[in-house]
C-alpha cells in the first residue's frame, strides 16, 4: 500500500482473517483482495437492475443500487484519504453494503419481509452478509466470498437484537457481536455508513427533480440546499431561471463537498478529543465518525423532506405497492412449487428461506419477467412511467 494509514486506522496485515484460512495473495493485501472478490461476484453486477428509489425501467438515467455503490464508495474513498484511514476496506465495505437488496428496493425487502414472518424475517444487511458468506457460489472449497471479518463487520452495518442473538448462535464472536456488547465497528465502518447517508440524500434530490417529482422552488423548503442553491445562484446569476440542470448540480456539489468537509473536520476533532491512538480504541466509545451538530440536525432535516415529499410521493408509493404484489405472488409460486426455481435452491431443505434467497437475488426486470411467466400479469401496465426513457442528450 501506498498511502501511509494513521495508527487508528484498520491495518490488513492486522485483520482477525477470514472464516476458511487462506494463502496470501501476491501484490494485494487482503483488503484489496475483498474489494476485487466483491467487483467479480454476480450479486455486484445484478446492482445495476436493482432499484434505488425509482424503479429500473422507468428511466435509464437513474440511480441503480450499482451507481448509488459506486457513489458511496467514491465518497467513501475522498473522505478515508482527508483521514488518513484505509481506503481499500470503505472501498470493499461500499462496493458491498447494498448486495442483498432486493429487487424493487425497500417496497422488495418489505414484501419478502413480510412474506418471511415468523421465518426469521428479512431484512436487507443481512441478506448482503448472507450474500457474501453463502450465496456466492464460485470457489472450490467454500461458499461465499471469504471475505475479512472486518469487511463482513461493516457490510453488517445494522441489526436487530434477535437478529444479534441468531448469528451470534451460529458464530459466536462474529460480526453481530457488537450489537450484542453496544460496541463500535472500525472507523472505515463508520465512515461508509455515512458516506450511504451522504450519497443517497444528494441523489436521491437529483433524480427526484429528474422524475418531476421534486421542484427547487420545494427544495427550497430545506436549509441545507437552499444555502447552495442561493450560493450558486449568487456566484452564476445567468443560471437562475433557466432550464438547465447545470444550477441543481451545483449546488448538489456543493453540498457533498461541505458534508464531506464537515465529516473529516469533525471526525478529526474527535480522534484528537477521545484520545483515540489505535484501531482498538474507537470500539467502546461513542462513534467517532460523524457530522458536526449542526450537519447532523441539518441532514436529518433533509431525509425528513425526502420521506415526505419524494419516498411517499403518491406515485412512488404506486409503483412501491405493485412491486410488492409482485414479490408476494411470486414468493407464494415458489413456495407453493420449489420446482419452479433452480435447483440448488428447490433442493434446499429450507424451503421459505431458500425462497426468500432467490427472490431476493432477482433483478428488477428478472422478478418482473418471471412474474409475468408463472402468472401471466404484466405488473406495471397500470401505473404510469413518469419520464420516457431519456438516455441521449440529456444531462
Ligand atoms: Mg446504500
């Protein structure tokens, strides 16, 4: 590695290793070795049919679950580099944090979640470990993707305390364990987590404008982007009115590069006032990665904006329902007839969960092309596409 890592940051000839030992590789430390494991694996290229918030086929210039990755991982990376901290794991940890969303977003996840009561639930950071420990079939002498505990520890960004209790049963002393001690994960950890919140917030704003669904006079609403609209504004006056996006992106720049300034500012003034020298020391404290106060109440602002204005918008909330039709019809076709699956999921003696795995790994438009083979449906005819799908010379 080239960069030279701070004391607290996560050192891969230090990571507590992998589940199936394995030899080193050549010319990449183990971190590095993670992040390509998670670029080569299937789940990673089913990320660009999976929904963000607008589904798949509605516009060929939204956010995909695999842009949105991409996003988290470049934040992710500038805001490691500011910390001195290892930017191959939040590169690892992003590139995987979202592997075991379902088809169709959270309205997918909801769906299967529900289709799963009593069963264990679903619930999608699970699912990536899942993802990443299990249903990755491609070496010879185990299932997954081996990756480092540290990496796993990140992927599994959330989790319940029954889920906590469950995976702690099944490897004691894993990555569920802190959930279980109220204990931190690493600071790469930390810090991808809030790298999704960064990267989602401002997307989530530009596709919202793209679908028509927000409007800036709206986004007004919010201090956060009001003060770079207004400063954009300020500084290209001949952009204000106009239709172009070039004003929205602006200030959307803006915006990450104070939240990214904010977080790295923040965070450092942190590790120096909790004394915080080694890896080892961010575990028990509270999380030291974080945005100052006045970012943090601000970034809540926004999300609540987003969720009453853009994640309930009633035609978000159209399609959300007839995709989570479409997840419960399938998942009762399967369940109902496992040999309608492959099988290395029909054979498996969990049925319901072998279910859920499978649904949970379709694309958007692969549930809708199965959903359309066992019923006969066309799911979205009835709800409107927004937005034609513009992929030439808009922006
Ligand atoms: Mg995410």
């Amino acid at each position: 590695m080239s960069l030279v890592l701070s004391d607290y940051a996560s050192d891969a000839s230090r990571s507590r290793g992998r589940r199936h030992a394995e030899a080193p590789s050549p010319g990449r430390d183990e971190f590095q070795r993670d992040r390509d494991r998670v670029v080569h694996s299937t789940a990673f290229r089913r990320l660009v049919y999976k929904t963000q918030v607008f589904l798949n086929h509605e516009g060929d210039l939204f956010r995909t679950r695999l842009t949105h990755s991409l996003e988290v991982a470049q934040l992710g990376r500038s805001m490691a580099r500011r910390l001195a901290l290892n930017e191959d794991l939040v590169e690892a940890i992003a590139l995987a944090h979202d592997l075991g969303h379902a088809p169709f977003g959270h309205a997918g996840q909801d769906a299967l979640n529900e289709c799963m009561r009593g069963q264990g639930g679903f619930e999608h950071n699970l699912q990536s470990l899942r993802t990443v420990d299990l249903l990755e079939q491609r070496y010879p002498d185990f299932d997954g993707l081996n990756l480092c505990f540290e990496t796993r520890e990140g992927i599994l960004k959330h989790c319940s305390h029954r889920d906590a209790v469950a995976l702690e049963a099944v490897e004691p002393d894993g990555p569920a364990r802190r959930f279980l001690e109220g204990r931190q994960p690493s600071l790469e950890s930390q810090l991808t987590d809030l790298a999704d919140e960064i990267a989602y917030n401002a997307h989530d704003i530009d596709d919202g404008v793209r679908a028509g669904l927000l409007t800036l006079e709206q986004l007004h609403e919010v201090p956060l982007v009001r003060r770079y609209l207004e400063a954009a504004t300020r500084d290209h006056p001949s952009l204000a009115g106009q239709k172009s996006r070039r004003l929205l992106f602006e200030a959307l720049r803006r915006l990450l590069s104070a939240q990214v300034l904010d977080v790295t500012e923040t965070t450092a003034e942190n590790l120096a006032a909790w004394s915080v020298h080694r890896s080892s020391d961010v575990r028990a404290g509270p999380k030291v990665v974080a945005f100052s106060i006045d970012m943090r109440h601000e970034s809540t602002t926004l999300k609540k904006f987003l969720h009453r204005l853009l994640y309930r918008h009633s035609q978000v909330v159209q399609t959300t329902e007839a995709a989570k039709e479409v997840v419960r019809q399938l998942f009762t076709a399967y369940r109902t007839d496992p040999r309608l699956m492959p099988s290395d999921y029909a054979d498996r003696a969990d049925t319901q969960r072998a279910v859920a795995d499978y649904i949970a790994g379709m694309t958007d438009r692969y549930a809708l092309r199965e959903h359309h083979r066992l019923t006969g449906c066309a799911a979205f005819d009835h709800v409107a596409v927004r937005r034609s799908d513009r992929s030439g010379p808009e922006q």
